[in-house]
C-alpha cells in the first residue's frame, strides 16, 4: 500500500512540474487518503498484536 502512496506522490510531482495542476492535486490528494489508510491499518495492526500479547518475531 505504501507503493501506491508513492506511485502517486511521483506522478504528481511529475504533472506538478509540467504544469497540469489538477491532475498534480488529484494525485497528491489520492496519496494523502491512501498514505492516511496505511497509517490507520498499522496502528490497528500494532494495537492488534499488543492485546494478542505476543511479541515480534525474531
């Protein structure tokens, strides 16, 4: 998931640069929801695995 945050992150900074600016706000947008999803499901991951009580694989 974090691939696509920056597949879209470099697309607009790509379009940024060229001057297409709502295609660079549209792809900067879509990264902040997914990059805000990524960060939701590891907290609930990291929450998750605490109450299981087990620690991280070594």
């Amino acid at each position: 998931m974090l691939g696509w945050v920056i597949t879209f992150l470099l697309i607009a900074l790509v379009a940024a640069a060229l001057g297409f600016g709502g295609i660079a706000g549209t792809a900067a947008g879509i990264a902040k929801v997914i990059f805000f999803i990524f960060i939701a499901l590891f907290i609930i991951s990291l929450v998750a695995n605490a109450l299981r009580g087990r620690g991280p694989k070594v």
